[in-house]
C-alpha cells in the first residue's frame, strides 16, 4: 500500500512539473520554412510573405498562444488553410493581401482591429465580409485593388478605410458609415462623389480620379483636410460645414474653378501623397 501511494505522489508530482513547463512555440519549425518572427512585449509577430506554405504548415499556428500580427501575403493561402488555422484569438493585425482567400471568417479573430485584405487572387465576398465587420470597431481596413466597382459601407466603423485603385463606377453607399481619421477614394472611375454624414471624418483623398467633374461634401463639420490633386476633369467641389483653416491639395487640377462652401477660409497646398498608415 505504501509502495502504491508512494507511486502515485511521483506521478502526481511529475505531472504537475510537466503543467509547469512554458508552451514550446514551433519557432524553429516556422523560421525553417522561411517565416520571420519576433516577439514583443505585446506577443508573437509572424511574417511568412512570399513563403510557400504546405498544408501541415497551417497547422503549427495552433501553437501561437500569443499570436498578435500575422502577415501571409504573397502566399497561396485559402479558405482551409485558415479553417486549418483554427481560431487565433489574440491576433490583432491580419494581412491576407494577395491570397486566394474569399470568404474570411472573422469570428477567429475576435480581437481584429487592422485587416490588410488587398489585390486578392479571388474575389472577395465583400456581403459576408461587412456583416461580420459591423460587429467591430476596426483602426484600419485596406480593401485596395481589387476590382471593386460597387460597396454598401453601411454600419462600418473604422479610423481609417482605403480603397484605393479600385473602378467604383456602380453604386457606393457611405451612409451610417463611421470613420474618423481618413477614407481613401484615390485613383477610382467616378464622375461624381456625394458624399454626405460622415460627421467624424477628418480626411478625404480624392486624388487621380480620371473622370471626376463634381464633388458635393456635405455634413462634414471636422473634414480638416481634402485632397483633390490630379484631377483634370474636375471643375466644382460644394462643402459646408467643414472646419476653419481647412487644407485643399488641389496640384494638377486645372479645371477647378469653383469651390462653393461655407468655410471661411481654407489653403491650397500641393502633396502627390497616398495616405499609407501601414
């Protein structure tokens, strides 16, 4: 009896020493396949860009505990290498550019406050994608060229979208969207933005848009900064409600020969930069 109890003290004792070991992290399993990693104060950093990944690769994510940036783009990743993935619930900054990725389930990253998801190979179903969105509070969004050429915003909210170098000659619907720090609409096929109640807004960039005539911005009480530049085509912008002191890049818009507003005074300046928070 004693030699049993005896028995069952060491095991007891040995399993509480293998519970008190740190989770061994697949570092060298990842690096070996060509992915970066860094480790932060605030967790893991992943960068496996431009790696081919193989299907079993997926699976070491499991091991990521305090997995808060992963960056996969550039690979062949899919829908099932993401299911693979399981749910990677502390990751806060998710870049899927240039995958084959279509209908991402976010509800695996509960804690997603940036989302890279640009040039995509297939495309993305942007219906599924803004139904799981309007459930958080985003700081950025980069939906950038990806042939888009209609979006319904609606319930969106987000410092900072982008949806730079995309056609967007359908219909665009920005209303009861919330963003506050910049919304980018650079390099798109419109002919005319009406864009309206975005009262949080502090910056809009509206530059080489080809076929731009008439920009109407109303309900915009904080907008701070408009960027028109290189817009040959457009002769007339209609504000009210902005800020004093607003800034108005307008280089190479030659045919701008009317803003009517209610601002009393603005400057003209010159920038050819596209906003890039990233």
């Amino acid at each position: 009896m004693h030699h049993s109890l005896f028995i069952s003290l060491i095991g007891l004792l040995l399993s509480g020493i293998a519970r008190a070991q740190p989770i061994q992290y697949p570092f060298s399993q990842m690096e070996a396949i060509g992915c970066k990693i860094k480790k932060s104060a605030s967790g893991t950093l992943v960068d496996c860009s431009f790696v081919q990944l193989d299907q079993d690769d997926y699976l070491l994510f499991k091991q990521f505990e305090h997995l808060v940036q992963l960056d996969l783009s550039n690979t062949a990743t899919t829908d099932e290498n993401l299911t693979t993935m399981g749910v990677l619930s502390k990751v806060s900054w998710l870049n899927l550019s240039n995958t084959q990725v279509d209908r991402l389930n976010i509800s695996n990253y509960p804690k997603l406050t940036k989302l890279q998801i640009n040039n995509m190979l297939n495309p993305i179903d942007l219906s599924y994608l803004f139904k799981q969105l309007s459930s958080l509070t985003l700081e950025i969004l980069e939906l950038e060229q990806n042939d888009i050429h209609e979006i319904d915003l609606r319930g969106i909210q987000a410092k900072y979208i982008s949806l730079y170098n995309n056609p967007l000659d359908g219909n665009v619907n920005v209303s009861n969207l919330t963003v506050t720090e910049g919304l980018n609409l650079i390099q798109n096929k419109r002919v005319s933005w009406n864009i309206s109640g975005l009262e949080r807004l502090k910056k809009l960039y509206l530059s080489y848009n080809q076929h731009l005539a008439e920009i109407t911005l109303n309900g915009l009480p904080n907008l701070e900064y408009l960027d028109i530049a290189y817009n040959p085509n457009l002769t007339r912008v209609l504000t009210n409600q902005c800020v004093d002191d607003m800034v108005v890049y307008h280089q190479y818009s030659d045919e701008l020969t009317e803003i009517v507003s209610l601002i009393k005074s603005y400057q003209f300046g010159y920038s050819t930069e596209v906003p890039r928070l990233l």
